[in-house]
C-alpha cells in the first residue's frame, strides 16, 4: 500500500499504485476529481485530497516505519 485516503466519514479506501487519484476515479467509479485544499495556521493554503463525488477525500502517504 502506498496512500490512503479518508473520507468526511470515516471509510478508508487502501491505494496500492503511484497514482492515488486515478485509482480512486476507478474504485469510486467516477471520472472527475476536484482538489481538495487545506487553509495553514500561518497563511496560504496546501492540497491535502480531492472531492469525488459525495466523497471528500484526504489522502496520507504510506511509509514504512524501519529507518534506512
């Protein structure tokens, strides 16, 4: 697994490829995807996930917790 995303409610949806939103397009079954932005505590803003369909989705990169 590489990401894995969260929606509003709670359902986690496991990526196993290097293209997280094509595959939730797929698994989803929908063809667009909007991105999903985050406001900062010091200002500006930082993409965090896309909305797809009823779905808001953050995604979280997956690492293995060994250190090289």
């Amino acid at each position: 697994m590489t990401h894995i995303a969260v929606d509003q409610y709670g359902q986690t949806f496991p990526l196993h490829t290097k293209h997280p939103r094509k595959e939730l397009l797929g698994y989803l079954g929908y063809k667009k995807a909007q991105r999903m932005f985050r406001d900062q505590v010091g200002g500006g803003s930082r993409h965090v996930g896309w909305v797809i369909g009823p779905h808001w989705l953050d995604v979280y990169k997956c690492e293995p917790l060994e250190q090289k």
